[in-house]
C-alpha cells in the first residue's frame, strides 16, 4: 500500500469522525434545549416562584451559526499552529527539556 493511499484513508477516516462527532454535539444540544423548555413548561405550572431553567454553551459548540465558507487564511494559520505543536512534540522529552 502506498503512503499516498494510506494518508488519503487516514484523511477521509478523520472527516468522517469529524462530521460525525459535530452532529452529535448538535443533537445533543437540541435534546437539551428541548428537555430544558419542558422542564420550564412544568415548573411554570407547578410553582411560579421555583424560577427557570437555563442552559450555557460554550462559543464552539454552538451549533446555530456555522461558518462553512472556505477561507484560505484561516488554514494556512491553522496548519500553522499545527506544526509549530507537532515540532514542540517531536524536540522535547518529557520534562520540557530540549533534545537538542
């Protein structure tokens, strides 16, 4: 097998996890927000005074505004900061000690 083949596979395999994993996040906030306006719905018939129900997301795993235009910028930065961990992995031991 070659290697161009192979990194294709691992290619595909990660936007498959990738794609995957976000709709995931984006039914799991759905549910939420479905349980939690029931949740206000019976504690508004209950008793007025116990108050409501909330829910917080983080900025990246709120899924009502997706930016799905391609912008060249933003991933030469990100391949950027990519290489700049993977370098910092590949010459470092353990402790943060150059290997150098």
């Amino acid at each position: 097998m070659s290697l161009t083949k192979l990194m294709s596979f691992v290619a595909i395999l990660i936007s498959v996890v990738l794609y995957w994993t976000t709709a995931n996040v984006c039914r799991y906030n759905f549910a939420i927000d479905k349980k939690t306006n029931i949740l206000n719905v019976l504690s508004e018939e209950i008793d007025p005074s116990i108050g409501k129900a909330k829910v917080y997301y983080y900025k990246e795993l709120n899924c009502s505004s997706v930016d799905w235009s391609f912008d060249y910028n933003r991933v030469i930065k990100n391949l950027e900061v990519v290489s700049v961990i993977v370098y910092q992995q590949l010459t470092t031991d353990i402790r943060g000690r150059s290997l150098e």
